[in-house]
C-alpha cells in the first residue's frame, strides 16, 4: 500500500499522491470491485484539501471509500477520484476525550483506547470497518451504538473547508447518522467522551469476549460486506430470508450465508459484484412476494451501477 510521508512545510506533490488505474478488490472486504480511475490517500488534512481542490478544478466526481466492509464496488470501476481514508489513522487523548482519525478500523481503535486508560467502546469490538464508517451508519451491538459515546465529529466538505459537529443524539437512529445522506462529504476525526480506568485488562477482556462470539458465530468465516438489508421494524431481515429457504442460495459465486441468512458471501473467490447484486435484487423480490414486505439495502453501492 502506497505511503504518504511528507516533512513539515514541505510542498504537496499531488503528481505523487494520485494514482491511476487502482485495483479495488483489495479494499473491499467481499473482494469484488473493478479499478479506480484515480485513487489517493491523504494522511491529513492539507493533503486532503488539495486532492479535494484538484477534483472540484478538474470537475471529477469524488468517491470516498473507507474499510470497504459496507459498500458493493462496481465491476465497472470508479470513475473520476476515488479517496482511500485508510491513511488517516492518528489518535490523541485530551482528558477523558479519546480523538481519531476516521480512517482508522474502529476494532484497532477500541484496542488504542483501552491502551489510553479510556472505556466504554468495548461491545463493538469486532465490528469491521473505520471509525468513520461506524459513525456514518451508527453502528451497534449488544445495546450499545457508537453514536452513545460520540461528542464530536469533524468532516471535511468537498469545498475543502472542515467544520466540526456537535453530537445530539435525537440525529442518530437505527443504522442512520446526520451524515448517512451526504454525499458532499469526508468525516475527518472523532472525538468519543469515554471513562477513564486503571482496569484495562477487564475492559480487554470483556472487548475480547464479544470479538470471540461474532468469530464463533461465523461472521470471519468467509468473505462478505456484512448484513445486506436493514430490519424492517417489527421483523429481523435474516428471519424473512431464511423463512424464504434461501439459506445457501447462489447466483455465479455469490452465495446466501448457510450460517446467516442476511449475508451474502465469496466463499470460493469468483463472485463479482454484479452477482452480488443480482443475488440481493432476488432475495428482496422473494421476500417481498411471500411477506409483501420490502427490504431495503444497508450497504451502498460505489462506482459505475
């Protein structure tokens, strides 16, 4: 993976922060994905503004792709320019504030903070994905939603100019965030109100814990981009599908999780994004058919659809 390292003061060279023709398979997390017309991968923010400057000069359109863990890539690849977060990574504490760059894997991240001496993000241990991705759909698990620690998030608009938002969380829901409709947008850095503590050992544990029952549950098990469909309200969308004996149903290498019914996977490497997605458009036709109900997708869709 390409590495930015620039020394202070030292004039950007955008000649060598942009790439072409980029592979994208490799970032996401089912392996599937066409090529990146351009690619790049800011470590900050000067470098993220002049990518930001080149893009809005050039009039290419902006695509930002963190852990790949929730996004279908296009067989077709991405077109104009393609940002990579995976670069933005560093992380600081200020009392009881724990600060990260958003591009950082929201596991690695709960694993620095416990090292700080801060709790509290522990029952998300294991989720995949960046920090900016979590926060981006709310991520949750075992009652527990990342946006409970959030305090603040800086983001970058595509103009370049950074703001920070305070966090209410009467703007967070189920699987949605104030930042899960906008597409003019790069969350920059986090900033979670976490608890200090001197038992960093037990909050390992119990992160370590909730690690193990998604491993024991299957969710490594085989290459996938997660839970496909949101809960209908009053309904679990891995109920309906199985319900729909569609449990290891396949289409060319994509295959319905035996293990869970609301996950597509690549379990023998020759999936391509478009059989993921005709497999998705199956599953909702099945289910909306037998229940009359329609599932709605949770992941997005990136590039040439």
């Amino acid at each position: 993976m390409p590495t930015n390292v620039r020394n202070s003061g030292e004039k950007i060279n955008l000649d060598q922060l942009l790439l072409k023709q980029v592979p994208l398979a490799q970032y996401s997390s089912i392996h599937t994905g066409g090529v990146a017309d351009l690619a790049a991968y800011p470590s900050d923010f000067e470098e993220l503004r002049e990518l930001l400057d080149y893009a809005r000069e050039n009039k290419l359109p902006i695509t930002v792709l963190g852990g790949g863990t929730n996004s279908l890539i296009s067989d077709e690849g991405i077109e104009g320019l393609t940002i990579i977060t995976s670069h933005l990574k560093r992380r600081h504490v200020q009392g009881e504030m724990f600060c990260v760059r958003c591009g950082l894997g929201l596991d690695r991240a709960i694993d620095l903070a416990i090292e700080d001496g801060l709790t509290g993000l522990e029952l998300l241990g294991g989720l995949p994905g960046t920090v900016g991705g979590a926060i981006h759909g709310n991520s949750s698990a075992h009652g527990t939603s990342i946006s409970d620690l959030l305090y603040y998030v800086d983001y970058m608009t595509f103009d370049g100019k950074l703001h920070r938002k305070q966090i209410h969380l009467d703007e967070f829901s189920y699987r949605r965030s104030p930042f899960t409709d906008r597409h003019d947008i790069i969350l920059y850095e986090a900033g979670f109100r976490l608890y200090p503590t001197t038992q960093t050992s037990e909050a390992r544990k119990k992160k370590d814990e909730v690690k193990h029952r998604r491993k024991t549950n299957g969710q490594y098990d085989n290459p996938s981009i997660g839970s496909i469909f949101v809960n209908p309200e009053g309904y679990k969308a891995g109920a309906l599908i199985e319900q729909c004996n569609l449990k290891g149903y396949s289409i060319g290498g994509a295959q319905i999780s035996h293990r869970h019914a609301n996950m597509i996977i690549n379990s023998n490497a020759k999936a391509t994004s478009s059989d993921i997605k005709a497999l998705i458009e199956h599953v909702r036709q099945e289910v909306q058919q037998q229940f009359q109900i329609t599932l709605v997708e949770e992941i997005q869709y990136l590039g040439r659809w």
